[in-house]
C-alpha cells in the first residue's frame, strides 16, 4: 500500500518559479518567459505578455498635455465670467454714450403729414431696434459679425422708412413673360418715369418664396409736376414659387424690371404661369420628389378641408382621393 506523503501541494507561484529556474531564465519585472512550443508541444507554458514602453519625453508631454486640460477646464469658468463682464461694461458704456446724444422722434411722416398713433408707435419700435444694433455694433470687433450687424440695420432702416410712409400709391400696369415656357426666369415691366434717375435707395424689393414687395419713393410724374409719389407693388400667393435670393430688381430709364428666379419642377421643367398670382384661387399641384405619391394624397386633402361647405367638391375630392390610395390614375393629373 502507498504511503501518503506529508509534503504540502506545490503552489502555482512556486510552480511558475520551478519551471523558469529550470529553463534557465529567471523573471524580470513583467516579463513573462518565451514559450517554446516546438520544444515541447505536450507541455502547457504560460502566455507572453507584451508591455508597451514610452519615453521619459513622451510621458512628460503627456502628463503636461493633462495639466493643460485640467487647468483649461478649471479656468474655464471664470474666464467666461471675465468676458461676459467686458461684453456688458463695453454695452453699458456705449449705451450711456447713445443716451447722451440727444435725438428728437418726429410724430411725422415722409411728407411733413402727422402720423396715427398706431403708426407712431410703429415707428418707435422700429427706432428702438435700429438703436439697439448701433450699441452691438460698436461693441462688435469681428468683421464678420459686424457685416451682419450692418446688414440688420440697414434692412431695418428700410422698414422705418415704410411704416414713415403714410400714403403709397399702387403700379397696376405692367408687361410680363411669366407665359414663356422653359425659361427660368419672370421679367415684371413697370412704366415710371425718371425711376432710373433715383438714388438706389429709393428703390427697394423683398422676396419670398411665393411673394414680393415692391417699393418705390419720390417718383415724380408730368401730369402733375412738382409732387412726389410713393409707389408700392405687393403680390402675395403668386402661382408658382420663387427662389428669393436669385431674385432682383433692375431700374434703367423709364422703367423698373423685377426678375424672379422660377423653381424648377422635377418633372416639368421650369413651367409657365397662366397668371401673376393666384389670388383667392387654387395654385397649381406641385409635385413632391420624396413623397410615394409625389404628394397628391396631400393636396387632395388641403382641397378637402378648404371646399367644406361645397359637398359636391368634396365628394369629387374624396373619390379622387380613393384613386390615389388604390393607385388609380386620376383625371385631370399626370
């Protein structure tokens, strides 16, 4: 019978020493020994460890690079709380300054005529913003944002002139080429005399995407000389949309182009209008490229709700509307 040993089991520590002592190596640091497999592919060896060593330069600029990030973040704060104090000190003081200039609201218009109260108040809304962007303008240093800044005012000096204008007198004549299919671009002839004599700032449009407004001041026509008409010209829902920034407006003699940019319909092309504006009327279907069904669906149910109390509308409506959930072609769209 076997004699049970008293010696105590050998530990893996122990045995991980055994094992290097008898190859010859001996553990340094975290190096773990090379395993040869070749030698003996019976025998289960321990896996080599690979460490990635870093210079003493490296480690200094990383360990500086954390300083950084750490002084940056604790700075942080407080030196957004130094600008916000120098931003408001310089607005204060170029307020007082803005105060200190004395400046007299006349309850007047253009002419000379006394304005309503409801316009007067109007225009002093309109003063009080002009001079809120004159006190951020002088506080401004970048270039840029002082570009925009001058922009805001001078479209805000533009809408004090407007509501300082009491009486504007309508331009209902005009040729246009709004018929002319395939062209890009709507050519609005208005016949006033003298407008390509007048500085340029008393001519001015806006545009939107389906609307324009046009200004025109101090316009001086031979029927009745020695009096000064201020002109305006606002179309709204025009029956197609426009590219408002590809939009402009021209003044050359006796007469004043307005150019609007048409938007390119994906399957027509640029299309003709039948009219200016639609008015009160129905706007032709504009087709819709991301939408299943180029946007009919949606269409047919704007016209649904719009023609409520017409039930034989509806009912034509909604049948349409059937079609185009079936996906049955629809008369009168192609």
């Amino acid at each position: 019978m076997d004699q049970e040993s008293d010696e105590e089991p050998e530990t893996a520590l122990e045995a991980l020493r055994r094992w290097t002592l008898e190859h010859g190596t001996a553990l340094k640091g975290l190096q773990a020994p090379a395993c040869n497999f070749e030698d003996d592919e019976d025998r289960i060896h321990p896996l080599a460890l690979e460490f990635e060593r870093i210079s003493d330069e490296e480690a200094t600029d990383a360990t500086r690079m954390d300083d950084m990030t750490s002084m940056e973040a604790l700075a942080s704060p407080g030196l957004h709380m130094a600008t916000s104090s120098e931003v408001d000190m310089a607005y204060q003081r170029a307020k007082k300054e803005f105060e200190a200039t004395p400046h007299v609201l006349e309850a007047v218009d253009l002419d000379g005529w006394t304005l309503e109260t409801s316009q007067l108040q109007l225009v002093e809304e309109t003063e009080e913003d002009i001079k809120e962007l004159k006190i951020l303008l002088s506080c401004c240093q970048h270039e840029k944002n002082r570009q925009r800044l001058r922009q805001a005012i001078s479209e805000f000096q533009v809408q004090l002139r407007s509501r300082r204008t009491w009486g504007w007198f309508p331009l209902e004549r005009f040729q246009w080429s709004g018929f002319e299919y395939e062209k890009p671009l709507i050519t609005l002839d208005f016949h006033v005399p003298g407008v390509g004599s007048l500085p340029p700032e008393d001519v001015h449009c806006d545009f939107g995407v389906d609307w324009f407004d046009l200004k025109v001041w101090n316009v001086e026509w031979p029927q009745d000389p020695g009096v000064k008409y201020h002109h305006r010209v606002k179309k709204t829902r025009l029956m197609r949309d426009i590219v408002p920034c590809d939009c402009s407006v021209e003044a050359q003699g006796d007469h004043l182009y307005v150019k609007l940019q048409k938007i390119k319909d994906p399957r027509h092309g640029y299309c003709a209008w039948s009219d200016l504006s639609a008015g009160r009327g129905r706007k032709p279907f504009k087709y819709q490229e991301d939408a299943q069904d180029g946007g009919l669906m949606d269409f047919l149910e704007g016209e649904y709700e719009k023609y409520e109390g017409y039930d034989g509308f509806r009912r034509d409506v909604g049948q349409a509307m059937e079609q185009v959930h079936r996906h049955q072609p629809v008369r009168g769209f192609d």
